[in-house]
C-alpha cells in the first residue's frame, strides 16, 4: 500500500508555534493593568490618570 494521510507520516511543527512555559517568561509587552501597576510602584502613578495612553514601561 501506498503511504498516505493518517499513517504516522505528519508534516513537522515550526518551533514558534510550538507550545512552551519558557515563552511566557519572557514577555517583553505587558497588559495595561500591568502596566497601571508597575507606574503605581515606580511612584509614577498620578491620582485622577487614566488607564489610555500609559507611557511606554519596561518590565523589570
């Protein structure tokens, strides 16, 4: 017989799909409430600021 679909023959995975725990560690981006909560520990959280238009933060 020939080898066909569903006969342990599968195409490879690319490594950036694959599914990984290091990946989550290394998130570069945070979410707004992060960031909302990195300002207030910085000290540069301001009483009446507004959750748009956050200035740009890098994680720790």
């Amino acid at each position: 017989m020939g080898e066909g679909i569903g006969q342990g023959k599968y195409m490879s995975l690319h490594r950036s799909l694959r599914s990984g725990g290091a990946t989550a560690a290394k998130r570069n981006v945070l979410k707004r409430f992060e960031r909302v909560t990195l300002l207030k520990k910085r000290g540069q959280w301001k009483a009446g600021m507004k959750s748009t238009g956050l200035p740009k933060t890098k994680p720790e």
